[in-house]
C-alpha cells in the first residue's frame, strides 16, 4: 500500500539529494521541492551570497522557517539542505510527517565531489580533514532517519528503486 507520507531526501551536500529527489518526484507523481531553491526564491539571492552577506546563523533562521513551512506541506518529495536535519525542529517534522531517507556515500566520494566547490559556502574554505569531521559530526544525525540508503555500489537508478520499494509497501 501507499504511503501518503512525504518523502524527505537527507544527506551531505554532494550526495544527490536534489537529482535523485526529482526523478523519484515524476516517477511518483508527486511535487519535488528543493530546499536550496526555496531559500534562494524566498531571499532573491544565491545560497553563496547569503553566507557571504549575513552569514551562517542568519541562513539556518531561513532554512529553518522555510523547511517546517514545506515539510508540513503534503505529497511532495523534499530535498532537505544538508545541514538541514541537524536542526531539532526540522527533524521532529520530518518525523511527524514524512519518511526520510538518508543517502549515505563513503567520505572520499563526498569529498571528492565537494572539496573547493564555489557553489558550496560552507565547504570551499574545508580541508579534507575537516570535511572528514563534519561528516562525522553529521552522520549522529542522519543515522536518525527513517532509512539509510547505502548509495556507494549502487547506480542512480537503483537508488531510486529502493527508495521506492520502501516508500510504497510503507
Ligand atoms: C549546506 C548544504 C547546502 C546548502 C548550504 C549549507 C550544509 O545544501 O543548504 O550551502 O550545511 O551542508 P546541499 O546539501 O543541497 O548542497
């Protein structure tokens, strides 16, 4: 049986959060919202220029209001920030409401894809050593999701397939 539950994409940036989140959103007919995008809309300026204008704390405020407001929204598949799930009232929300998946690489492939991007505010000054730890950090709270998708030997599509499964025998 189907879940009428949201579908909520968590992980560290550079885990696909957004280009799986899409795909599973048509194939389920459902509305796909990112996040990012919503913050980006909302702010009319690019995630890198609010870090570099307000800063990290004035950020988490908005994705903070902006999550709860689509996460109690209903049929749609969310691609959460990746910071997004380390935020208590985020995750009580996700809890209440959706079904998470966290989709979990080894670090070398995040890292790999991360490492000095510009896109990315809070990576491009890291070390890998530090990407390293807020991997870690970070993992205490993903590993709360509801699933965890072991993305490392699969391929995009059967990614998707298992999120699936799990999603529509829920
Ligand atoms: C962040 C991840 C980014 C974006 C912001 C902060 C983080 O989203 O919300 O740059 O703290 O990990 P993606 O995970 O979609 O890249």
């Amino acid at each position: 049986m189907k879940s009428n539950k949201n579908i909520v994409l968590i992980g560290m940036m550079g885990s696909g959060k957004s280009s799986i989140g899409k795909i599973l959103s048509k194939k389920l007919n459902l509305t796909f919202i990112d996040i990012d995008q919503k913050i980006e809309e909302t702010e009319d300026c690019k995630i890198s220029e609010i870090f570099n204008k307000f800063g990290e704390n004035y950020f988490r405020k908005i994705e903070e209001k902006i999550s709860l407001k689509f996460l109690s929204s209903e049929n749609s598949v969310i691609s959460l920030g990746g910071g997004g799930f380390i935020n208590s009232s985020i995750r009580k929300m996700c809890r209440k409401n959706c079904l998470s998946f966290w989709l979990d690489w080894k670090n070398e492939t995040i890292i790999k894809r991360i490492y000095k991007s510009k896109k990315r505010p809070l990576a491009i000054n890291l070390t890998k050593s530090q990407i390293n730890n807020l991997i870690k950090e970070r993992s205490k709270f993903y590993s709360l999701s509801s699933h965890r998708i072991n993305c490392d030997k699969l391929d995009k599509a059967e990614i998707i397939n298992k999120i699936l499964d799990i999603y529509e025998y829920k």
